[in-house]
C-alpha cells in the first residue's frame, strides 16, 4: 500500500501544476463582490481576472452595493459573464478620466477614447442592475461605457457623464439596451455600432445633441430608439436628435415620447450640407411637446407603417448566428 502511495506521489508531481491546482473558479458559480468585506472579492477587477478566458458557461459576478471606483476592461478573450448589481441606483462603478489630462511624460491629453470608466472587448457580456459613471468634471470628453464587443446587453442600467457618456466603439457589433438611464450634454450616445434602445430614459443636461453615430455605409441600422422617453434638466430647452459624426450616420427614433427640449428641426448636418445627402435619420409614430414633424429637417424623413413595421430586433441584429436579446 505504501508503494501506491509512492507510486502515486511520483505521477502528481509529474503532471504539470495546472492540471494539479485547477481554478477553483473555473465553473458557472456566482461570484460576489463586496466594497465591505463580506463577498469573495472586495473590487470588481478582482472577479474579472479569476474569470477563465473562453467560457462556454455562463458566470454571474454580483457585486454588492457600494461605490466601486475603478477603471475597469473585460478583455477580449472572456465572454459570457454577467456583471449584476444589487440595486441600480446603489451600486456604481466609477472613474474620473477626461481626454484633457495629459499623458505621463507628456504635453498632449490622453484623448476621448482612453477615458472609459468601463471598456467592454469581450462578446456575450451582460450588465444588469449597476450605475457606469464618469464624474470628472467638464473639462473635456469623458467615456463612461466604451463598448467594442459583439451581442452585449444592458438591462435596467444607468450611465451617467456628461460629453461622449456611452461610446458604440465598433462597427457590426450588436448593442442591446433595455430599460436604462443614459444621461449627458453632448453627443453623449455616438459611434458606429448597431445598437436598439428599448424602453430607455434619455436624459440631456444641456442645450446640445443626443447622438452622434458614425454608422458605415454598408451596414442597414445604427441606433434605433423605442418607446424611449427623451427628458431633459432645468434650462436644456434646445436639443437635437443627432447629428452625423460620419455620413451614412442611421438614427431612428420611433414610438417614442420626445419632450419639449427638443428643436422644430430634430437634426443637424454637423455643419456640412454633405452630410444632408448621406445621413439615414428617421422617426416614426412618436408624441410629445417634441414630436411635432412640421418643422423637422427636409433632408430627414417619417417611415410609413409598413418600413415602421419591418424594424425589429431580430431584423436589426439579423446575423447567421440568430442572436435572441430576450434569452
């Protein structure tokens, strides 16, 4: 018996030191983390990184309520993770970066897209329940949600800054966005993603505009909003739905309630009469002090209710992959 026990020892020392000590991790259990102590971990990073890359399960990281002030990156090669808070309005990861603080070592600012609180690289990832801010103050762009994934979801989340709040970082990628809080001054939605906006608050801060999208040519939908309500704060009485950050930008803002905040003409061309030829922007069907089509940019157009009828998630997301945002 003591020769097995030998025998034994000699292979377990053989085997490489993965094989022997396995993530302890490495399974669909939930991980919780907690600002106080009581979870597994104390910062959301933490859980990022015991998560193993290339999941095929799905792994829930709870985190607790607490103000979490961290600089956060879910890297490419992790997916299927959901990050749940316990209640939205209490539990909020935080950041403070601007593109006007300068780089080490250097005279020029870090730039708009170095200053996310939260950057999304992996596909399947899911927000649920949490606040994403950026809290710096206006001296600049400042991300709060950077987003370069494929089929990621957001469910009943706030993001909060004020210029360039949620950054739709890659073209064909599939954005989600379901009962949300976003709020900003300027362009405070923009970028080249196909994103639908399901029964979200848009909220603008400021006499400005709500998106920016740079959608390609060659892709059928940028952003669509649906039964979303625009709202605005004390003094933000002149807003614009969008306006082309590059042309071909796609907006459609459809069943939605527009407020008295926003202008007769909804859009503008970004200062370029170009633009008026490319840009795809559309409403349909929507009411409010702001909803009033008399006045709206010639260059901007109504969809019948048939068009109206053929926007879907699934047309909008349609892939080979057949993704289903209601699973």
């Amino acid at each position: 018996m003591k020769g097995m026990r030998n025998l034994i020892s000699v292979l377990l020392l053989a085997l490489p030191l993965a094989a022997v000590a396995a993530n302890p991790y490495d399974n669909p259990d939930t991980l919780v983390v907690a600002r106080d102590g009581t979870g597994q971990f104390r910062t959301v990073d933490e859980a990022i990184e015991v998560c193993r890359a290339f999941m095929d399960y799905h792994k829930v990281i709870f985190v607790k309520n607490g103000t979490y002030k961290e600089k956060l990156v879910i890297p490419s090669w992790l997916s299927h993770i959901e990050i749940c808070g316990e209640d939205r309005d209490k539990t909020v990861i935080t950041y403070d970066d601007h593109a006007n603080i300068k780089l080490p070592g250097t005279d020029k600012g870090m730039g708009t897209f170095r200053t996310y609180t939260l950057k999304i690289q992996g596909n399947d990832i899911t927000l649920k329940n949490i606040t994403i801010e950026n809290n710096s103050a206006r001296l600049g762009q400042a991300v709060a949600l950077h987003t370069e994934g494929d089929r990621l979801k957001f469910v009943n989340c706030r993001f909060l800054g004020h210029q360039d709040t949620v950054y739709t970082g890659v073209a064909g990628t599939r954005l989600y966005f379901k009962n949300c809080y976003i709020e900003g001054t300027t362009d405070f939605i923009f970028g080249p993603s196909t994103a639908w906006f399901e029964d979200c608050e848009i909220h603008s801060k400021i006499n400005s505009y709500v998106t920016a999208a740079s959608t390609p040519q060659d892709q059928p939908y940028g952003y669509v909003f649906n039964h979303c309500r625009l709202t605005a704060g004390e003094g933000a009485v002149k807003v614009y739905l969008g306006r082309p950050w590059r042309p071909y930008a796609y907006t459609l803002f459809m069943n939605c309630e527009l407020g008295g905040h926003i202008r007769p003409e909804g859009w503008h061309n970004w200062g370029n009469e170009a633009n008026e030829k490319t840009a795809r922007y559309a409403e349909y069907n929507n009411t409010g002090a702001g909803a009033d089509t008399k006045g709206r940019a010639p260059w901007s157009r109504q969809l019948t209710r048939k068009e109206a009828a053929r926007v879907t998630p699934k047309t909008v997301f349609a892939r080979q992959d057949n993704w289903n945002v209601e699973e």
